[in-house]
C-alpha cells in the first residue's frame, strides 16, 4: 500500500513541477517574447489566406501594431465592389509587404501614396490585396479572383526579388500548398494542377490543434520550432498540429538572385517570373486597367555590411546586389511595362543612417514606408494622372 502511495504521491509532485515550469514558460512568453497566432487559413485556389474579419489583438517583439482583416481576407478597411463616381481606384498586390503587419496601416507605403495623390487634389482609393507569403503566382489569381471586380483603373505589382522568384518555383520552395505556374517546352506558361494537401485542411480543422495553438504562447512557440525538424513536424502532423513534409530545407541557396552566374534552376523560375508578370500586365490591360511594376528593396542590396558578410559567405561566387534591378530593368524596357524601383532611394535613406530594414522583422521600416509612398505617388502624378 505504501509503494502505490508513493507512486502516488511521486505522480502528484511531477505533475505539479511539470505545471509550474509550464505555465511559468506560458507566463514568460506572454509578458517578454508574445508568440502571434496564425491569421492564415487554407484556400482551396490561392493555397492559403488571410483569415476575414479577424482581429489580432496581440503583438510581439517585431509586430507593434494591432491589425485586422477586412471580409475578403485583406489587411484594409471595407470597400464597395462599385466604384464610387470621379474616384480613381488603385488595386496593390503584393506579399507580406503589402499585408503591411509590421506597421500601422496609415504608416503602410500604399496608405502614404494615397494620402500623397489626394493632398494634389486627386479622388483616389487605395485597395490593398496582399497576402503574407505570396509569390507572383498567387498574385496574378489573387488579382483576377478579387482585385478585378472592385474595378481599379490601375494595378500596381509590389515586387520582392529576395523571395517572389523562389516563391515562383515548386524545385526551389518545396512546398506543396501553393499553387505554382510552369513553362512548357515551348516557352508558353500554364499553372500547374493544384490540389490542398488533406494534411494541411486536417490541421486547419483540428479542434485539438485550435484549443492549444490559439490559447497558449508556449505551444505555438514550440510549433515554429518544429518547422526546422522534421521529425518533430511529423510526429505533431499525426495528431493533426502540422502538416506532412519531406524537408524543411530550401533546394538552393536563397541568395542566388544575386549570383552573375545564375543556376539553371534560378533562371528557370526567372523566366516564369517575368512570364507571370506579362500574365498580370495582359490580365489588368484586357479589363481596361493601367499596369505598374514597382520593385521593393531587400535588406541585403540596401545595407553594405549585409552584402559584404553574404559575399565572404560565398567566398569564389560572384555576385552583383544589382542583379535583379538590372534584369527586371531590361526585361520592363523590352516589353513595354512601366517600372519603378525603390532600390535607389532606399540606399540613399540608409546612408542618413536611417534604418531601412528593421533587424528584427526585415520589411521596411515606417520612414521607408513613408519614402516609398512619395516614389509611387510622385511617379504617378508625373507618369499616369498627368
């Protein structure tokens, strides 16, 4: 009697030491490193999506500002699908940059245009479609499922080469719940046939899953890190807490973008780029809509101590933190597309010793932002609306 009584009690002291380090973790996490929970959701079409109507009442060491979802999913007030008379309605596409969840709203490059072209005496609207992670495949059915039929009469395609040409390629992003588009031997581009993985809905479905992951910092903290074990991934997808996968690595290094001589499955994904972007000009275009590539910067190209570390990391690779300007440049020039890039004015904020690219979250900063605003809207009024 007395040995199960010691068990007993043996039981009861592990479980309370197991509690207090639990919720004294759970209490860590929320008062000094809050972990955000997940605001995307599973899309039968575009891979994934922000969740509607949501609000995220919380924030963490990188995302300071408080941010919701409108009906369709997008980080923006409420528009009607008419178009209100004499206003010139602009449709922005993009990934994270454009979600804008690193910033407030009014602080986002899009909103500055905005306010910019109206303080000219423009009737203009800004509507944002820009969905965290998104590379331009998803952009261009993004653009033709929801952004078509608030009638804008421009689109402007926010670019980001550190990732929307990775994003691009099933070879390079390995990942299997994104919809990705190919080129077949003739050059002409198709989208691949697309189905959700069972994995990722089960997991997205699981009421175990929704009453740990969305209550408790510790858990979704432990959830990130089993994205880099595989293992680990698995074992949490057999009760449904993750999805299936085969690896956790990108196929190649993310920083050949800038690589002179580019490997053939980056050229792959280049043309297939550029191939999606002729797809969004001819897409905007057939609707009577104005087309505008505008390219972002990233924090490599716009920092020296960053390309510098990147050129001894590839030490006998030579690389050109130009590249993709260069590239996307001339392939603007040859194909009719008007073209903006950031590149040069965010080198000359960095060089005030302003900060560009925050360390801890990498897209702009709110004094890029701002910066990026007057670029767009002082090229419009001199390029579009003149």
């Amino acid at each position: 009697m007395s040995k199960i009584k010691n068990i007993i009690i043996g039981f009861g002291i592990s479980l309370i030491t197991f509690l207090i380090l639990f919720f004294g973790t759970e209490f860590y996490f929320r008062l000094f490193n809050p972990q955000i929970k997940s605001f995307l959701k599973p899309d039968l079409v575009l891979g994934t999506k922000h969740i509607p109507n949501m609000i995220l009442e919380e924030s963490d060491s990188c995302v300071e500002a408080i941010f919701s979802f409108n009906s369709e999913g997008m980080r923006d007030i409420e528009h009607s699908i008419e178009k209100p008379e004499g206003v010139y309605r602009i449709a922005i596409i993009g990934d994270s940059y454009v979600a804008a969840m690193h910033y407030n709203f009014e602080d986002a490059f899009f909103k500055q245009m905005e306010s910019n072209l109206n303080k000219k005496g423009k009737r203009v609207e800004v509507l944002s479609f820009g969905v965290s992670g998104f590379g331009t495949a998803q952009e261009y059915l993004l653009l033709r499922d929801y952004a078509l039929k608030y009638s804008p009469d421009l689109v402007i395609l926010s670019f980001f080469s550190a990732n929307d040409i990775r994003n691009n390629s099933f070879e390079l992003e390995k990942s299997p719940n994104m919809p990705y588009a190919s080129l077949d031997n003739s050059g002409n581009l198709f989208f691949n046939d697309f189905k959700i993985s069972n994995s990722y809905l089960n997991q997205y479905n699981s009421k175990l899953r929704t009453l740990f992951f969305d209550k408790l910092h510790v858990v979704r903290y432990i959830y990130r890190l089993s994205n880099k074990s595989i293992p680990f991934r698995n074992l949490l997808a057999r009760f449904n807490l993750h999805t299936q996968t085969e690896s956790t690595e990108k196929s190649t290094d993310s920083y050949a973008v800038y690589f002179k001589d580019i490997p053939l499955e980056w050229e792959q994904a280049w043309k297939t780029t550029e191939s999606l972007i002729l797809k969004i000009k001819k897409e905007s275009e057939d609707n009577g809509v104005g087309f505008l590539l505008f390219s972002l910067s990233n924090p490599e190209q716009v920092s020296q101590e960053l390309f510098s570390q990147l050129e001894k990391s590839h030490e006998g690779i030579e690389l050109d933190k130009y590249e993709p300007e260069k590239r996307l440049l001339e392939f603007t020039n040859k194909n009719n597309i008007k073209y903006l890039s950031a590149l040069s004015a965010m080198e000359s904020l960095n060089y005030q010793k302003i900060v560009v690219h925050p360390s801890c979250h990498e897209h702009w900063s709110k004094e890029a932002n701002h910066l990026a605003g007057n670029l767009l809207s002082d090229y419009i009024l001199k390029n579009i609306l003149n």
